[in-house]
C-alpha cells in the first residue's frame, strides 16, 4: 500500500491499466470493497487517463478513468 491517503496518479495523468492476468488474480483475491467487475478484465493493458480520485478509510487508493467502466484500485495500475 502506498503511502497513507496519498495517489501515485494525479487526475489527468496517462495510467496503463494492469495485464488480464494480473486483474483477474486480483478480483480473484480481493474480498473487500470496490471489486473489480468482469467488464473491467476487456480493458487490460490499455491506457487510460485519470478522471477522479479517492480514498477509502485505510487509505486505498480508488480511480475513476475516463472511458472506462468502474473504479480502479491503484494496485491495478502502472506508468504508461
């Protein structure tokens, strides 16, 4: 986990979204809040650019990209 409430992307930084492996190992493991949705898995290695960021309590790091469906986790993300 990165650093208490603080996102490696700023809102409107080019992010490239994890390999489909590497999503579906994580919606497999991930039994907490904001799971990934089987639609999220067709958007594997694209890119996409930030739209909004938030938090939940505990300091995960959660992104809304801007034409693709639901919310990122930031460990589901890389540079460009």
């Amino acid at each position: 986990m990165s650093a208490l409430y603080k996102a490696k992307f700023e809102v409107g930084s080019t992010v490239r979204i994890a390999s489909h492996d590497e999503l579906e190992e994580f919606r497999l493991q991930w039994v907490y809040h904001n799971k990934l949705q089987e639609i999220q898995l067709e958007f594997a290695c694209k890119l996409a650019t930030v739209d909004r960021i938030g938090f939940y309590h505990g300091g995960y790091v959660l992104y809304k990209l801007k034409d693709v469906p639901g919310i990122w986790h930031e460990v589901c993300l890389r540079e460009p």
